[in-house]
C-alpha cells in the first residue's frame, strides 16, 4: 500500500466514525424521545453497514476489532 492509499484510508476511517457518531445520536433519539422503532432499525443497519466498512479497512493494517453494543 503506496502513502496515497493510506492517507485515503485515514480520512475514510475519519468518515466512517463520524457518520456513527451522528448515527448514534439518531438512533439514542429515536429510541429515547420519538419512539418510532422504523428509524431506530434504519439508523442501527446503516450503521452496521459503517462498522463492516471500518472493520474491513482496519483488516488490511492487520487490525481485527470487534464491535460491542448496538448503539449510544
């Protein structure tokens, strides 16, 4: 893997925990205030969807991780 890849895989890693981040706001939400247990479902795969992602990235350093809980 040449600096360039890398650096692209930096800022992605970034991206991923930045959209979980906010994912995770929406879901606590959600489950919390509005009660509406659709969204809490679409907001939980797409951050699935995110966490493979990140997963899969970190694998290609040698990282493997393990993801606990569900969300916030």
């Amino acid at each position: 893997m040449n600096d360039l890849q890398i650096d692209e895989k930096i800022a992605r890693v970034a991206d991923i925990l930045e959209q979980v981040d906010k994912l995770n706001h929406m879901i606590e939400f959600h489950r919390d205030q509005s009660g509406e247990m659709s969204m809490v479902r679409q907001y939980e795969e797409m951050r699935s969807e995110f966490l493979d992602e990140l997963r899969e990235i970190l694998s290609n350093f040698n990282i493997d991780i393990e993801i606990k809980g569900k969300a916030a």
